[in-house]
C-alpha cells in the first residue's frame, strides 16, 4: 500500500466490523488513551495493507496488523490476543486517513448501528422544506407531537455512534426548528429535546423485554454523553417555569407528567451504573415545576391515583421500583409520610434502588425547614441506605443540619446510626469523634477488634488531646496482642506503643502505675529474649 493510498468506504466498515469482532470494549478504551498519549512512536504501512509500528508501554512493543488477515496480526507484549496496542495502532491508521477515531474506539456499538442511507441531491432541499413546515407547527403542538417531529428532525443522526458529538448534533438539529415559542413553552421544549435525546441514548443494544432480563451496560463515550446530558437536564429542571403567567401551558406540563411517568416506567437501567435517569427528573419536574404552582393537593392526589391504576396493569418489563418510588412521592407531597414510608421500603427489596433517589425525599424538607420531619425520615430511610455499599456522607451531612437545629434529635441520630451498623461505621466513627463521644468512639474500637496500627497517628490526636484516659486499654491490649505474636517484627510493635504509652502516663501524672506496669510487662516477659532485647533498645529497660 502506498504512503498515499485512501481508505474507501467498504474498507472502512470492514475495519470497523473487525474491530469489533476480535476486541473487547475496554481493550479498545485503553487502546483509545494510548492513541491520545502519542505512544505509537513509529508507524509504517506497505504492500498488501500491512502495517507496522512500535508502541510504548512498560516498554516498547513491536505490533504487526494486517488489514487483510486480522487473525494473523500480533504484538509482542505479555497479552495473548488482541490488545491495547494493537489497538491504538489502528487509531493511528483511522486519524491518518482522515476517519472517525470515536468511531473506531466505539467500535464495539458502531458495527450494531445501521449504515447511513446514501447521500440523495435532494435532501438538503426536502430538509430545509421540512425545517420550514415544523417551525410552523411546533408553538401549537402537543408533547406527543413535539417527540415525532423531533424524530423527524433527528433521524439523519441514527446512524451514528451516541456519544457527546451526537448529544451536540442532534440538540443543535432539532432547535433549528424553534421558534415564536413563549418563555415557558421555550422551556418545556428544551426539556423534551433532552428527554428525547436521552431516551435515545439509554436504548439498550438488545431491543425490548431481553435487555430488560439481562441487562446491559453502556459504552464508554455514551456513558459521558448521558452524564452531560443529565447535568443539563437537571440544571434545567431547577430554573422555575413561569406557569403563573403562564397559565395555557399547564396541559403540556401534565403532558410532560405523563411522558416521564410511561419513560420511567419503561426505563432499563445501565446494570454497571444503576444510576437513576428518568425517575430522577420525574422528581425534579414536581418539585420544581408542579409544586410551586399547584392549588392545593388535588394534583398529586389525582397522579397517585393514575400511578395506582397504572399499578394493576404493569407488564414485566416495567420498573416496580419506579412505580412505588412514584407512588412514594406523592404521599410525600400529600403529607402522609407512612403510607410514603410503607412504598419505599418496597422499593428498596431486592434488587432495590439508588441511595440518591431516597436522599432526594430529605431535600425539600431541609430547605423549608421542617426539621422535626426531616428527622422522623432520616431515622426511617437510614435502614434502607444499608442494602448497599454507599457513601453516606450526605446522609450524616442531613443529620448534623437537623439536630443543629433540634438538639433534642441528637439521641435519635445515635440510634439510628448505630442499628446501620457495620455498614454505617465510617460516618458513626466520625460523627463520633465531631461530637466529643470519645467514650463512645473507643468502645466501638475496641468491640471491632481494631489496633492503633489501624490508625494514623492524626487520627488518634483529639482523643490525646481530650481524653488520653481512653487510649491506655486500647494501647494495654495492643501491646499483649503483639507480644503473643512471638517475632520480632511484632515485638518491635509492642515496643513503639509502650513508648506512646510512657508518653500517656507522663501526660495523665500516673508515674507510679507506669513503673508498676513496666515492673509487672519485663517480669511476665523475662524469658522472651528478643522482646527483651527490644526493649533495651527503645532504652525502656537497663
């Protein structure tokens, strides 16, 4: 092949097809950073599509690629197979011909998507004709219309890889459609164009009740293009929507209730995220646009109602816990906060939902300000955070504002930290140590079997500090453990906390129990000749 020679088309989605075929998704993401590091250092191509290259790893490694034979293709790294050198080595080859690097490093959900249908002469007339009939109909369209015209608009896009590049194109494609929209129907359609676009990127690969069954992960620069996508979404939903003035919108308000309701319900989840995304902005959208400008109760009692019928018909595929996390917020919203309760314990069975949609409930009641109800959630969500591993640091975060404002709530907050034990012990042990519990925090220590060895020499210093009393039968019991260890590894242990020790009987003025407690610890240990010789040099004894 020629330094000169052009990859044609056919060429180019066989390359993409084999791609997929003989790598895996996150050899190809590691190929993609190698190619983004500059590490193909050299690269040369010949007769017949063979090429060759030297890729920098841990050292260099010499690939061979031919387009022709891929099978035969290798490197002389340590991988058996395909690897993340090949890999950027044809990265390298695609931006040298001008082509898709995305493309090749998504190859794995490329080579699923159907082709573009060939370029017609008269599209660019029938698009600027279509563009011109929409702009008509869009400010009188329902919700339901607004979503088909912006399938229209957005089919060209089909084809191509979901990523950001394809969040951008299509965002840009459909607002060129927009206008003599007033400011809340302005909004409104911005929203659905993002809630389109998300739903398109939350497509499974496997269509229908399948993906449902088993599952599915999303790729890596779908991923980052829902992730943006969503921080728009909810950036949006948090600006008021002008009802007030506005109050001919309220049908495409309920509208949008509906749509999110039927798309939440319907909703598979990425199984390597479980990352909320639609039930997420069915919250938001009440609580930021409904609530402020309902009258009265008479629309979440009226949405608990379709949540409760649509309950009797829900097909398999369907998100029981998105119903029931539905049905939830709207007794939360009615104010009856056991019948809220009674929802989310259900929801959170097996296989459960994402801690940030119960930590959602605590937002709205820390911001009014309804303390001695925040607290009564806080100690009934708290079990149910514990069904999987989850930071909890807002979850304490919501505690400490609660009883800043009602200290009588302290107790509970113990309570309820305490009976989500094990998995609650990073927050109790800091929450512990913030509130001056040093008691309470040694306790729990000593209980877990931890030893000073299990922390920094900072982390112990408040209770040095307020409480050095405390450290003696942590440091006492340590020092046994080591000792019936017998190695000298261990013995030079025993040694490093006597001398903390000695540090903490001078500081607490109880030097006759320290020269009793050295004269008892050398006789006891007399005839253990290595701790004695230890101790003789950390100068404890003669």
């Amino acid at each position: 092949m020629q330094p000169n020679y052009v990859l044609d088309q056919a060429e180019w989605d066989k390359l993409i097809s084999d791609t997929a075929y003989y790598f895996d998704d996150l050899t190809l993401k590691r190929g993609f950073q190698y190619f983004k590091q500059n590490r193909v250092e050299t690269f040369s191509i010949s007769e017949p599509r063979k090429m060759r290259a030297l890729v920098e790893g841990r050292e260099a490694y010499h690939v061979y690629i031919s387009l022709d034979q891929f099978s035969r293709s290798y490197c002389d790294c340590p991988v058996d197979g395909p690897c993340k050198h090949m890999a950027a080595v044809l990265m390298h080859y695609a931006h040298a011909q001008g082509r898709s690097v995305a493309l090749l490093a998504n190859a794995k959900a490329t080579a699923n998507r159907p082709k573009a249908a060939s370029p017609d002469p008269a599209d660019k007339g029938n698009r600027s004709a279509l563009l011109k009939k929409l702009s008509g109909l869009i400010p009188e369209a329902t919700v339901a219309q607004w979503h088909e015209y912006m399938q229209l608009l957005a089919a060209p896009l089909d084809h191509t890889v979901r990523n950001p590049q394809y969040t951008s194109r299509a965002l840009s494609t459909i607002d060129e459609a927009k206008t003599g929209l007033s400011p809340a129907a302005d909004r409104l359609f911005r929203l659905h164009t993002r809630l389109f676009i998300l739903e398109k990127l939350l497509q499974p690969v496997l269509p229908g009740a399948a993906s449902a069954a088993l599952g599915y992960s999303l790729g890596y620069y779908t991923a980052i293009a829902l992730s943006e996508l969503r921080t728009d979404i909810f950036s949006l939903l948090q600006q008021p929507l002008p009802l007030e003035t506005e109050p001919g919108e309220w049908p495409r308000v309920l509208d949008t209730v509906s749509h999110l309701r039927q798309a939440m319900l319907e909703e598979t989840r990425d199984r390597s995220r479980d990352q909320p995304h639609l039930s997420a902005c069915y919250d938001l959208l009440w609580r930021h646009w409904i609530v402020p400008s309902a009258d009265g109760n008479a629309l979440f009692s009226e949405e608990l109602e379709t949540l409760q019928q649509t309950e009797i018909g829900l097909k398999a595929a369907h998100s029981r816990q998105a119903l029931l996390l539905a049905k939830g917020r709207m007794y939360f919203l009615l104010g009856d906060d056991q019948a809220a309760w009674e929802q989310l314990r259900q929801a959170s069975e097996r296989p459960g939902v994402h801690p940030d949609e119960l930590l959602s409930f605590f937002v709205p009641l820390s911001q009014a300000g309804h303390w001695s109800r925040l607290t009564a959630w806080l100690a009934e969500i708290g079990p149910l955070l514990t069904s999987r591993l989850y930071n909890l640091s807002d979850y304490a975060r919501y505690w400490m504002d609660a009883v800043r404002q009602l200290p009588e709530s302290e107790p509970l907050m113990w309570d309820t930290l305490s009976g989500m034990l094990p998995l609650s012990s990073e927050i109790y042990e800091e929450l512990l140590l913030q509130y001056g519990k040093w008691r309470e925090w040694m306790d729990y220590q000593l209980a877990s079997g931890k030893i000073p060895a299990d922390f920094r020499v900072t982390d112990l210093q408040p209770l040095e500090k307020n409480a050095p009393e405390l450290l003696l039968p942590f440091y006492h019991q340590a020092v046994e453990r080591f000792v019936l260890e017998k190695n000298r590894h261990s013995y030079k242990s025993a040694v490093k906390l006597i001398k903390r020790l000695a540090k903490l009987y001078k500081k607490l003025k109880r030097d006759d129990r320290w020269e009793e407690f050295m004269d008892a610890f050398t006789s006891r240990n007399s005839r253990l000749r290595a701790l004695q010789e230890e101790l003789r040099k950390g100068k404890l004894i003669p």
